[in-house]
C-alpha cells in the first residue's frame, strides 16, 4: 500500500507542473494566440527561482519577484504578438529557444557554474503536510505532503472554473478569439485581451517552473524541465479549453510520469520510459484527430 | 417623416486614404432623425470605409462629423455606440458559438463585481424584441440560427445598446425576397419611432421601395443626395457609374434546342457547413445557362461541391456527355472538360499574393505528372499565353508578374475567368461570379458567360443576386433544404415566385 | 496555417524611403546592440572584442572554411525545414529526424564494410534520408488524412526520436571506450568525408551541399512541383480548386524535409565528428527552424541567414575564449534579430501612425 501511496504523491508531484502549465495556457487557446514557448517560460521559472532564491535565501522573495517578472515579461510579449503583429508562432519558438541559451548564459555569467546549480543554501518550497491525513491510505499520498504550489494550482483551477462560466473576463477572452470582429465592434478592446491572456500565462507558467525547479531537488539543472512544457500543450489542446478536462488530463501524464520512474532501470533503461508521457500524447493526439475538427496550433 | 430641422447627423468633406488609395474623398453626408436613407455607389466607391467611421471603427484624415449639431469626434466604437449609433456588419458580429443573449449584450453585460447578473440580462434583451416585434429563444447557439435570424439578432443588439442611427450595410445580400419585405416593415417601424436608418445596398429597387432620400458615391465622392421620389433609376446608375449606357435588362436570347451535356440523377451529398443535397435530379443542355437560386445555406454550397468534385457523391450519378464522373477527382473532372469559378475569389479563386501569371497557370500546370512536376514551371510558353490571355480579356494589370493583389477585384475575377474560359470546358460551374466587382467588369463577366453557352458548353451558375440569375439564366432551380424546390423559366418566373420557393412557399399550405 | 500569415506583417503601413530602410535595419542593429550589451557585461570593450571574434571567423581562407565547414549540415537542415513551412507545414520535428539522419549515418558509416569511399558515403547518407524521410512523411500522412495537427505531432515526434536514438547509441551500438556519453562505434575510414583544406574540418562534402542546396532552390521556386507546394502554402484553397492533391503534395514535402534533416544530420557524423554522440546535435534543429523562419522561408534568404549565424558562431567561440563571455551569445543574437525582425514591420507602422496623429491626421 505504501507503494501506491508513493506512486500517488509523486504523481500529483508531476502533475502540478503541467497543471499550472496548461492552465496557463488555457485563456490563450481561448483567444487563438497560443503561446508554444510554453516550456521556455518554464525554464526562466525554474532558474529564476533558484537565483533568486540563492541570492535573497527566501522562497517567498523568489517566488514573488519570478511572478511579478513574468507578468511585466508577459505583458510585453502580448504586446510584441499584438501592437507589434508579431506572429504568435514565430514568437513561441523565439521564446522557447532564447529561454535556453538565456538561462545557461546568465548562469554563468552570474553564477560562473556550467549546466546546473546546486548549492545548499537554495531554499525549498515549504511543503504542507495535513496532520492525522499523513498517516492515511491513498489519502495521504494523495493529499499531504505538497507544495504549496500544488495547492495555488488548485485554488487556481478551482478560480478558472468559477470565472470560465459567469464572468465577463472569460466571455471576451473567447470572443477576441472566436471573433475578433465581434468583440471590437461591440466596443471591447480586442488586443486587451489578448494581452492579458498572455500575461496570465506567463504568471502562471513561471510558478510551473518554479515548481520544477524548487519543488524537487532545489536545484537548477539546464533543460530540467524536459519538455514538460509541451506536454502542457497537448494537454491544452485535448481539453479544447474545457477547464475541468484541462485539470483531469494534465493529472493524467502527471501519473503518466510518474510511473515512468516506477519501472525498474534494469528492466528498460530510462530513455526509453522517458518517452512515455509523449508517446502517450502522440497517440491520444492521432485518436482524437481522427474524429473531429481540433484547434490547431498554428492556425491560419 | 422628417421631424426637426437640425439633422441627427452631419458629415462634411469626409476625406480617408489608405496608403495611396483615397478611399473617401471630401465626402458630404446628411441624415434626419426618422430616415431611411439609402446610400448606393459601386464596389469599392467608398460606402463602407464612411459608415466604419461614422461608426468609430477609424478616424477620418480631414472633416467633421456633427450630432444633433454637436461635433463628435469618435476615437473608438465605443464612443459611437455611447453617441447612439448601431452598425449591422455585412458579414455578422456574432460569435458562432455564443448564445443569442450573450451576443446581444456582448460588450454591455449587466454584471456584479465582474460577473454577468443572468437575471438582469434575461430581462434587458426583452425590451427590444418588443420594439420590432421579433421573439427568439435566448438560449439557441448563433451558429444555429438562419441567416434572417441572425440578421434580426444583430439588430436587437443594436437596439439594446440603444442605438437612435442604425447603419445597416448590404443587408439584403443575404435575405430572400419575402425576408427583404419582413426587413423593411422592421425599418419602416424603426423609422416611426423616431430610429434613423442609414442603408447600403447595390440594388436600386430596394431603394425605390423603402427609401426617404438616397445619396450617390462615386469613386469615393458625393454625387448628389435626392429625396427619392424626386430620381429615377437610370438617374442614379448614371450617377453611380459615369456612364448612361449599362444594360440593365435582360439580354434577349434564342438558342437552337441542343442534347443535354449534364444529367444528374438522385445526386446525393454534402460539403459542411452547408446542407446535405437530398436526392436530386436535373439536366442541362448543351449551350443552356441554369441558374441555382436559394437562401445561402440550402444546398448550393454542396450542389457546386458535388459538381466540381470538391466533395464526392454520397450516392447517384451525375453525366457529363454520356460519362459517369459522380465518383471522379477534381482533377480527374477538370481534364474531363469542368471548369470552376469558386465563391471566394480570394480564398479559392487565385493565390493573392502571387503573381498574376502564377494565377493564370494554375490549372494548365496541375496537370501535368511524374517527372515532368520537375520541369520549369513558368515557361516562355506558358508567359506567351498568359500574357495573350490578358489582352484577350481585357485584364488591367501593371504585368503578368504583378501580384494578384494589387488588380482590383474585377480583374481578379477576370483572371479566374479567363483562365477557367481558356480550357475550353463543357460544363462551367460558376458561384457568385459577380461578387465584389464593379457593374463594368461584370457587364464583361456576362458578356463571357454568353459566348460560352453560345459555344455549346452547358453553364451552372450559383448566385444569390436574383436580378443577376434572372437577367442570365436561362432556366433558375430554386433549392430549398438540399432539394430542388422549383424548376422555372427564367423568361417568365416573377421575383415573388422566386422568392416563395426559398422559403419553402410551395410546400407550405396558403397563408 | 499558410506562409501569408506568418507574412502578413509585410503589408502594414509606412512608405517612402526612411521606413524601408529602417524596417531593413531594425534586425541587425538590435543584434548589434545585443551582442554589444552582452560583451560589455561580461566586463570587456565590445567593438574590439567582436572584431578578434570576426578576424577568427573571416579573417583568411582557412578561417573562412573552417567557419562554413561548422556550417554546413545547418545549410542542409535549415533548407528542409524551408521545404516544409513552404508548404505551409510547419513542422518542427528538425531536432529529431537530425538525430534519426545521425544515427543511421554513424550506424551504416561503422558497419557496412567493404564499399568504395564515394559508395559508401552515398549510401550512408541515402539511408539517413530515407529512414528520416520516411518518419516525417508519416507525420505528414496523418497531417493529410487523420487532420493531426503537424506542429504539435513533430514537437511530440522530437521526445520520442532523439531518446530513442541516445538508447540505441548506449546499447547496441555503443563504443564502451569512448568518454563521450551515448558515443557509437567510430566510423570505417570509407565512410568520412575526405578533407578539402588541412586543419579546418572542410570536406568535399561542400560540394554535396552546394549541390543540395541548388537543387532544393530549383525545385521550390522554379519546377512544378515547388509552384503546387508553394501554392499549398500560400493558397491552399486555390490549390484544390485547379485540382492539386493537397494530401499528395503535403506528404512528399514532409518526406522532402524530413530526408534533408536526415541528411544534414549524418553529414554531422561523415564529416565532422565521426561518430554518433548523445550530444551531437542538441538545439540544431531549433536554430535550423529559426534561420528558416528568418529566411522567410525562402531558399536563397536562408541560405545568407545561415552563414551569417556560422559566422557568429565562430566568432562567439573564439570570443569565449578571449573574453570569457559563454558561446550562447550567439543563439542570443539570433533569437533578438528574429523577434525583431518580426516586429520591424510593427514597430515602423507605429512610429508612422504616431507621427501621422501628431500631424493632425487620422
């Protein structure tokens, strides 16, 4: 039993990455500006948290100037994909791609250290651990012993919910996707919006990777987060911008992953089991695609 | 009808460019409270860029606009809606997948801290449906809603944002004839009540019928404003086009009696969005025009479709010249002698973007195969055709390298044509082929479609323009709900017959 | 999603002479000021510093070849990720079919024995197109018929490939005494490329590219083949209209691009490092896509992007060692040129709009 209580946190462990990650994501599938650079929002995340972290020695100071970061990065990206007209595509891989040189860049220059950073006094996320559910079968695993950033996860599934059907917010977020036209002939500022839809993604991947990064070893390796992003993605587009499937799907690879760890290293190595969680989603993309119309990513 | 003496709006030497293209040029505009007001001009004379800035959707280079006597200057939509105006977009600003509620009070939704008050919008959106008299299930999708209804949505959400000038532009593109008369009740009753209305349209006998005073564009400049009892018909296409000999009526025609060139026997499919077509028969002679009639939405999408080879039949058999090609390719269809005039010029007609020889070519190089495809695409022969096809058609472009869009969009249909003509087909499919093009270029257009049939070569002509079916078709099936309603000659039907077979009339009992 | 959208920021306004130049200008000089600020911060006088850079990427024939024998799989990459957003595929699946192409090259380059030179490198590189060709047509088969979604496939196809690939090398394939991790079994002697100019890496191999890289610009912009593509890409609708088969073409472009990463990346085994290693290729299908998004994806364009990224990579290396500012510099200004490439259009209309209200206009 234990063994299912170990496999059950660790999967709500994986899954709060992708979580927040897709739910980034998720109001800019609504607006039809989705951010593919996904994964390099996590990555700044992840190394700001620990440089930060390092430098101030609290979790608090890293968690809150990563986020406030993120929102001024966000903002302007939403105005580079907006006032500038920059395609939103084109700006993802950009992203992706600047976020890795960026971060081995600073991490060197900064830190004089090549490919990760590890030093003892990188501050962990506090972990809440519910007294007397510790103990508990299934529960226990499944509730106690996260980090806080698992539990802002679903207090922010639990806001996207609630907003997704009775706020004005989320009505226009849709409809500066669905249609532009309609929404600025009826006097809303489209590209509002979309700017905001950016920023929220930003905010809320930057924490995903601040979860990598802080919420396991406490340490910044270069590539950590290891494509988790994308599968962010795949998670999104699945879920066609339903909140609650964005939610159970992205639990899902979270579980995905975690039993990749499970598999004896003996038995297959794990290069191989690594590739699960994205065979998996290549599978259930090819499923899906084959029996309805799907938002696509680069979509004209 | 005209009550008060300062007018609800005054527009004075509107001047707008875009880039080189002046678009509005010292424009003069004027509207009374309690008006119906007509304005009419050509594609592209600059009807629309002045209503989006009445609207606030841009700002004029030079001008003024006055309300009530008091200038505004709108920097935003909002600033227009908050002054009273509505607009009704010829192409609707509805979310597909909103709800009618929702559509209606999008951008002005009662709400509480942030959140819509459902209770509040459920009784708002109830006032101006009394106001034209028009109920509708709030709850139903846009996207489920017929054309006429989405158009009525669209007014109520003017309406609801309180709007005292409607703008409405080309709004019977879409409408039956029956849908028109309901269309202008509605605005002669918006009238009544004090609503000003400003209406876009081409067709002049719209105007006749329901218009107070009509103002004339021409080439982006006024050309007179006339209460319209005071103006005839022909006054005004003078006006509109500079010239006073545009045929207008129907071209007399007899052709000697030829075997029929397309049979179509229980053709059965279907190319979404459009519904499926039901088990439908028809022949087309040789050297016959057949005109395809019905509200958008009942068929004709999936009836071209299933002609060209865009979509393969479900079931049935459709011959051309004796053959059998219900389950044949595009390609295969197009080397068997059909040529295609697609909807959307822009979309499926020529690569815009590309050059205009690059347009002509399309389907002289798409039939070429194996390695062959690795030979040189443009050729100093395919140039020397193509620049002949120019001249032949009378094709206005800087050069057969220009790009496609910088002709206007009658010769861009040109070139579709031209190069649909230049195959020598059997059987044209043509949808719209007027759309968006100035009266010269689609004299031209007919002209062509003449001399095809004259040819021998059986015609389809799909066209939501009833007076362009009736002035060149020979015969006008009307579809209704993916089946063929009616089967008319076009010499004798009456527009009122037309228009009760697109709604269904001959199958419902006497009203 | 066709080339026009990804296009669609060329036709904003602002005319006359100064907004063309500056939307031209707008690119290299924010990558100037980048590169600048980058050396500054590492504490040394950026002019001098990029010239010792740029003396050791041009400054003679030997640092010219070796420049563009670093370069010369990303001409190959670079151009088949061109064949494929060409076609309005937007595929970015390089990074993994350069690996797939890598590790077929160092398998058939250490294995097949007995062969010519000239042989046995043709047919170490046919079959990394043809095994990389074949994966990116599939990817392209269910673009065409089962409507997946090409980007989000090919980025998926990227965390299956390479793994796999890097497995392969530890087990089967491995070379126990190397130190390099996931490194194969070196390459026979017939299989290398042979050396053009002594101590600059360059092969014959340049040849082959030159001749890749003419026949691909043949093909796209002048064969029919490259006017049903292009036309797929820009104007997918018209292209159905006169009868091409979009199903068709989308699979042999996706097959076209994928055999070209193939190639670049066992050109990467031949001719420089003579074997696979988990490493060889990491983030050069990202910058193969990037240089091809910089080239519009236009064969010729992309070609004068990748040498100017060859360049900067060799001068940032030899800057790293002069002036201890990390190599990544490089990716750096790439990545700051792109984006504002992307934007120089935008940023142009703006300042015209703003001057134009100043003035009393619109």
């Amino acid at each position: 039993m234990e063994w299912l209580d170990a496999i059950l946190s660790s999967s709500v462990r994986m899954g709060t990455p992708i979580l927040l990650a897709a739910l980034a994501c998720l109001p800019t599938l609504w607006t039809r500006d989705i951010n593919i650079g996904l994964e390099g929002i996590m990555i700044f995340g992840a190394f700001f948290g620990v440089a930060i972290g390092l430098v101030t020695g609290s979790v608090w100071v890293a968690i809150t100037v990563t986020v406030v970061l993120a929102a001024i990065v966000g903002i302007c990206f939403g105005l580079l994909v907006t006032s500038l007209k920059v395609d939103v595509f084109v700006a993802g891989i950009v992203l992706f791609v600047f976020a890795g040189g960026a971060t081995a860049y600073l991490l060197d220059t900064i830190f004089g250290a090549k490919g990760n950073l590890a030093d003892p006094s990188i501050p962990a996320l506090p972990v809440i651990t519910i007294p007397g559910l510790e103990e508990v079968t299934v529960l226990g695993g499944l509730l106690s012993g996260h980090s806080i950033l698992t539990w802002t996860a679903v207090v922010l599934f639990i806001a996207m919910l609630v907003l997704d059907r009775t706020s004005v917010i989320a009505v226009y977020l849709k409809a500066a996707g669905s249609h532009p036209q309609a929404l600025a002939t009826s006097g809303v500022r489209v590209n509002r919006m979309r700017v905001l839809a950016q920023m929220w993604c930003f905010v809320l991947a930057s924490l995903a990777g601040i979860q990598v990064s802080l919420g396991q070893l406490s340490l910044f390796t270069v590539g950590m987060t290891g494509g988790v992003g994308f599968v962010a993605l795949a998670v999104v587009i699945f879920a066609r911008g339903n909140v609650a499937l964005t939610a159970l799907i992205s639990l899902a690879f979270g579980a995905a992953t975690a039993l990749t760890f499970q598999v004896d290293k003996n038995v297959v190595p794990h290069e191989l089991t690594s590739i699960l969680p994205y065979a998996a989603a290549l599978v259930a993309l090819i499923f899906i695609s084959r029996r309805s119309r799907r938002p696509k990513l680069a979509a004209a | 009808m005209n009550a008060g003496t300062v007018p609800v709006l005054r527009a004075r030497a509107i001047t707008k460019s875009f880039g080189t293209v002046t678009a509005n040029d010292r424009v003069d505009f004027e509207l009374n409270r309690g008006e119906i007001h007509a304005l009419v001009g050509e594609n592209g004379a600059g009807k629309s860029t002045l209503m989006n800035m009445l609207y606030g959707m841009f700002r004029p280079d030079s001008g003024d606009i006055e309300l009530d006597g008091v200038p505004a200057d709108f920097q935003h939509v909002d600033d227009a809606i908050a002054a009273g105006i509505g607009m009704v977009h010829q192409h609707f600003m509805l979310v597909p997948e909103f709800t009618v509620e929702q559509n209606i009070t999008l951008g002005a939704e009662p709400r509480k801290l942030g959140f819509i008050d459902r209770k509040v919008s459920a009784r708002a959106i109830q006032e101006p449906m009394r106001l034209i008299g028009f109920q509708i299930d709030p709850k139903r999708r846009a996207q489920d809603l017929s054309l006429a209804e989405q158009q009525r949505v669209e007014i109520l959400k003017v309406l609801y944002r309180g709007a005292k000038i409607i703008i409405l532009d080309e709004p019977t593109a879409i409408l039956a004839p029956q849908e028109t008369e309901e269309l202008f009740k509605t605005l002669r009753s918006l009238a009544s009540h004090g609503v000003a209305v400003i209406f876009i349209t081409h067709k002049l006998w719209e105007v006749m019928e329901v218009a107070d005073r009509v103002t004339v564009l021409r080439a982006g400049a006024t050309h007179g404003t006339f209460p319209v009892d005071t103006i005839e018909i022909p006054d005004v296409v003078a006006l509109m086009t500079g010239r006073t000999d545009v045929g207008l009526g129907r071209t007399p025609r007899s052709r000697p009696a030829r075997p029929d060139r397309l049979v179509a026997a229980n053709l059965r499919g279907r190319q979404t969005p459009d519904c499926a077509v039901d088990a439908v028969s028809f022949s087309i002679r040789g050297g016959e025009i057949l005109g395809i009639a019905g509200v958008d939405g009942n068929g004709q999408n999936s009836l071209v479709a299933l002609l060209t080879g865009v979509a393969s039949a479900d079931t049935g058999e459709l011959h051309l010249d004796g053959v059998d090609i219900a389950q044949t390719s595009l390609s295969a269809r197009r080397e068997r002698g059909i040529a295609y005039v697609p909807e959307d010029r822009h979309r499926d007609g020529l690569p815009v973007h590309a050059s205009v020889i690059e347009g002509l070519a399309g389907v002289r190089l798409a039939s070429r195969h194996g390695i062959s495809v690795l030979k040189p695409a443009i050729s100093r022969s395919l140039t020397d055709w193509a620049r002949g096809v120019v001249d032949r058609y009378g094709i206005k472009t800087a050069s057969i390298r220009a790009a496609a869009s910088s002709l206007s969009g009658g010769n861009q249909q040109k070139i579709v044509l031209a190069r649909e003509l230049e195959t020598r087909p059997k059987l044209m499919v043509m949808a719209q082929p007027t759309r968006g093009v100035d009266i010269g270029a689609a004299e031209g257009i007919y002209a062509a479609i003449d001399a095809l049939a004259a040819e021998g070569a059986a015609v389809v002509v799909v066209s939501a323009d009833l007076d362009e079916l009736l002035r060149i078709a020979d015969r006008i099936l009307v579809l209704y709900r993916g089946g063929i309603a009616a089967d008319f000659d076009a010499n004798t039907v009456s527009r009122e017959q037309l228009g009760a077979a697109m709604t269904g009339g001959n199958l419902r009992e006497a009203a | 999603m066709t080339t026009q959208t990804l296009e669609r920021t060329t036709r904003v306004r602002g005319h006359g002479q100064i907004a063309r130049v500056a939307r031209v200008l707008i690119a290299p000089v924010a990558g100037l000021l980048v590169a600048v600020a980058l050396i500054q911060a590492g504490g040394f006088q950026p002019v001098p510093t990029i010239l010792v850079g740029l003396e050791y990427a041009l400054g003679s024939i030997d640092a010219i070849a070796r420049t563009l024998a670093w370069g010369l799989p990303l001409y190959v990459a670079t151009l088949g990720v061109v064949v494929g957003f060409r076609t309005g595929l937007f595929t970015v699946g390089a990074e993994g079919q350069i690996y797939v192409g890598a590790l077929v090259g160092a398998v058939s380059g250490a294995f097949i024995g007995g062969m010519l030179p000239i042989a046995h490198q043709a047919v170490s590189l046919a079959l990394a197109a043809l095994v990389a060709g074949a994966l990116s047509a599939g990817l392209g088969w269910l673009a065409a018929h089962w409507n997946v979604d090409i980007v989000l496939s090919s980025l998926l196809a990227n965390y299956i490939l390479v793994p796999v690939c890097i497995f392969l090398a530890n087990g089967p394939f491995n070379d126990p005494a190397a130190e390099a991790p996931g490194a194969t079994i070196p390459i026979l002697p017939s299989a290398e490329f042979a050396g053009l100019l002594p101590r600059t890496q360059m092969t014959w191999g340049i040849l082959l590219v030159v001749g890749l890289a003419t026949l691909v610009w043949w093909v796209l912009e002048r064969s029919i083949a490259g006017y049903r593509w292009r036309m797929i890409g820009e104007a997918p609708g018209f292209a159905a209209a006169t009868g091409v088969n979009i199903g068709r073409w989308q699979i042999l472009a996706m097959a076209g691009s994928g055999a070209l990463c193939g190639v670049a990346g066992a050109f990467l085994v031949l001719a420089t490092q003579g074997r696979f290693t988990s490493e060889i290729a990491v983030g050069l299908g990202w910058i193969a896509i990037m240089l091809a998004l910089m080239g519009r994806s236009r064969p010729l364009l992309a070609i004068v992007w990748v040498t100017v990224y060859s360049v900067m990579q060799a001068a940032s290396r030899r800057i790293e060692q002069v002036a201890d500012v990390p190599s990544d510099i490089a990716l750096l200004v790439i990545c700051t040129i792109l984006i504002a490439a992307a934007a120089a259009p935008g940023i142009v209309q703006l300042v015209t709009d703003v001057g134009r209200k100043r003035h009393g206009m619109a």
